[in-house]
C-alpha cells in the first residue's frame, strides 16, 4: 500500500477508527509478522509480539510522525524492538534456541534485489553498496534475524572481535555516507 | 568527541540488535531515562528502518486478528462504557439536586441532607439522619489501558459488588480476586464468579485504605480452580482500591 495511504489510515487509527484500524492490520500485518517471525523464530512469539505492536499502534498512534520515518518503517521498528526485547530475555533465562530453528530458511533477505524500492531504502543501500561485503553480510545478519556478535561469529566462522569491529566500521561508514553524501 | 561517538555506536548496536543481553538492558535503561541517548537510538532507527521493506511477507495466523481486536475492542468498548457510566452518575445527581432544589432551603442543614440522600441512597425527607454508609470503590485497569472490572465494597454489608467488564475467562481458567499491600503478601479474596454482575463474601478483617496505607485489588488468571495457595498467577487488571464516602 501507498506510504501515503498508510499514513492517512495511522491518522484515522489516533481518532478511534476500528475501520481504518482494520484497513492497516490487513495492509501491513504480513509485513509486521515476517519480520518478527524471522527474529523470534517461533510462531506463537511472534503472534505475541505483533499484537503487543498492534495493541501499541492503536493507542499511540498520534505520536506517528513523518520525523520518525515511513509508516511501515515506524511499526517495524515497534516489532522489531520487541521482539529484540523478548529474545535477549528470553536467552538470559534459557538456552533452548535449537528446538525452533528449522522451521525458516535461513537465507538474508537481500534489500538489494528489491525491484520497488522506497526513496530511503535506496539513499541506505547506495551507502551499503560502498561498504565490505564483510561488514554489509554482518549489518544484514543482525538486522533481520536480531543475532549477537556471538552468534554472528558462529554464523560467519568469524572470531568475535572481528564480528564486532566489522559492525562498528560497517555502521560508521553507513552514518557518514547517509548523513554527509 | 570519543564518548559521544562511543554514545553513537552504541545506539546503532542497540538498534540493530546485536547487544547481549547485558548490555541491551542497559541500552534500554538509556533509552528511558536519557533523551540524548534516546534521540542517537531514533535517528537510527530512521537510518535503518527501510532495511524492513525487503522482509518478505508471512501471513500472520487468522487467530491472531481476533486476538488483537479483543484486545483494542475492549478497550474502545470499556471506555465507552465508563464514559456511560459516568453520565449516569451525572444525571442520577442531576435529578436529585432538582429535587433538593424544589422541595428543600438553601440552607447548610437541606445541603447536608442533599449529601445524605445522595451518599447513603435510601434516606428520605424528614427521618432521623442516619450517618453516610462507608463506601470504598477500586477501578481495575489492564495493561492495554482498558477498564477490567469495577469493585465495590461495602464493609457495613460485608461484601464486595463486582462488576465485570472483560468476557469471561478462558477455558479451564478462572479470575481471581486480590488484595495487595505494600510489604505483604498478595492476599485471596476468591474466585471471581462468571458473569457481569457478582457479589463475593467480604473477608473478615479485610484491609481497607487508610490515608497512610495503599491497598489494591488486583485479578489475576488462574488455572481453574485458582491459585490454591500456589504463587499468584498473572496479573491480568489492577487498581487502588479508594474510599468513595466522606
């Protein structure tokens, strides 16, 4: 749907519109639990990570503003925080990851191959086209699946310093390219 | 300059996620209570945020929609509910000030009696004062904003009127009704029955609020059966329990 759309139907949503709300459910709620269910890797986690957000949306969307990004990407951050939230919780009390890998594929989505870009998805990939395939593989592994260092290491066969200080020069380059050209 | 930039790098690995568990709560407590720290974690997350188009779509189960509009409904509900309730309330005065105002003097004794009639309910005109019947209320909230259940207590009566709000619980569970204060622990006051409008048995020596001393009711979803001495189940609403009455 139309960022534009969107952002008309987050303004109905603020004055109490079930209708509008609905509208936005069906035109992002795919996007929302696909991001979520890559993160959290299990389905009934990530239903309650979505509903916590949608519940967030719905009363708090008048703090919606065009300063925080597109509408799509104001509720991704939602989902992906608390699904970031509910992971590092979650492996602090139980180391019981294995059980649920498997069920996804574990390949990255590739932003690159994206044919319908938004303006700011291509302004950051034009960055992140300028960066090490190294450091890009890294920022893209622990974006879309919420890995640590650690597990990015084990991922990459990399040793950890070498993860971090990847990160780090990667999202340094990225903040210097998005914000000076 | 270093630290700031250190500040930067770290709002960037908090937004991408790749802090352990450590340090992320760490970030979080910044986050909260630091606005310049809080202001770096936003402008990454407009710098990163367009990486999320490109996550494919995953139809969400058809569950999940009613789950999140039982969710909102009821709060949309509830409030409107209230918002009755307190017109009600509204009117219900309204009609007994029009009395007062035919029927009684302008004076402190016919405003005293206003109260009276208003407070106590059952007085009328013209018999002995009987003194204002102590009436306590606490408004149960849940995390989503909504109204859960309203609480009415009565110790002269020595029950509780519930007022249920929410659909009742699931299957094989129970509500169960609980009196938190501040150094104890939570205290049972029993199932709460199904259905919309209830009473329970008030307990003997029930704790009441006190200007120095906070009691809260809370309903938490239990097993069926509740609690049964068992550690107290998830807190689903909650409220202070205050005194209505002068």
């Amino acid at each position: 749907m139309a960022e534009r759309s969107l952002k008309s139907l987050l303004a109905a949503v603020a004055r109490r519109d079930r209708q509008a709300f609905l509208a936005l459910y069906a035109a992002t709620s795919g996007k929302l639990f696909g991001i979520a269910i890559r993160i959290l890797k299990r389905s009934e986690m990530a239903e309650d990570v979505v509903q916590d957000a949608y519940v967030r949306v719905w009363n708090g969307a008048g703090d919606y503003s065009p300063a925080l990004g597109s509408p799509m990407s104001w509720m991704a951050t939602i989902v992906r925080n608390r699904a970031i939230d509910l992971l590092r919780k979650r492996t602090e009390s139980s180391i019981d990851d294995e059980s649920g890998l498997g069920e996804l594929p574990d390949d990255a989505p590739d932003p690159f191959a994206l044919t319908n870009q938004s303006q700011e998805l291509s302004a950051l990939l034009n960055c992140m086209g300028k960066i090490d395939d190294g450091e890009k593989r890294c920022l893209m592994l622990a974006y879309y699946y919420g890995y640590t260092h650690e597990e990015i290491a084990a991922r990459t066969k990399s040793p950890v310093g070498t993860v971090k200080s990847r990160i780090r020069r990667g999202l340094a380059k990225v903040r210097e390219c998005l914000d000076h050209g | 300059m270093a630290d700031r930039d250190d500040m930067d790098l770290m709002a960037a690995e908090y937004v991408l996620g790749t802090l352990d568990a450590r340090d992320h709560a760490r970030a979080q407590g910044l986050v909260a209570n630091d606005a310049s720290f809080s202001n770096l974690v936003a402008a990454w997350e407009r710098r990163l945020g367009p990486l999320s188009e490109a996550v494919p779509d995953m139809q969400p189960p058809q569950h999940l929609r009613s789950r999140i509009e039982a969710a909102i409904g009821g709060s949309a509900q509830v409030r409107n509910g209230v918002r009755e309730a307190i017109s009600n309330v509204a009117e219900a005065l309204e009609r007994r000030l029009a009395v007062w105002r035919l029927g009684a003097l302008a004076s402190g004794a016919a405003a005293a009696l206003a109260l009276a009639l208003w407070f106590g309910g059952i007085e009328v005109p013209g018999r002995p004062q009987a003194p204002v019947q102590d009436r306590y209320v606490a408004m149960l909230m849940g995390d989503a904003g909504n109204y859960g259940f309203v609480i009415t207590v009565e110790p002269k009566a020595e029950k509780l009127m519930v007022r249920c709000l929410v659909p009742d619980p699931p299957d094989n569970h129970d509500y169960e009704l609980w009196l938190l204060k501040d150094g104890a622990e939570p205290k049972t006051l029993g199932i709460v029955p199904p259905g919309q409008f209830m009473y329970m048995p008030m307990p003997d020596r029930m704790d009441m609020p006190e200007p120095d001393k906070r009691i809260k009711l809370a309903v938490s979803l239990e097993p069926r059966g509740g609690a049964r001495g068992q550690q107290m189940g998830k807190v689903m609403y909650a409220g202070d329990l205050m005194k209505l009455t002068p």
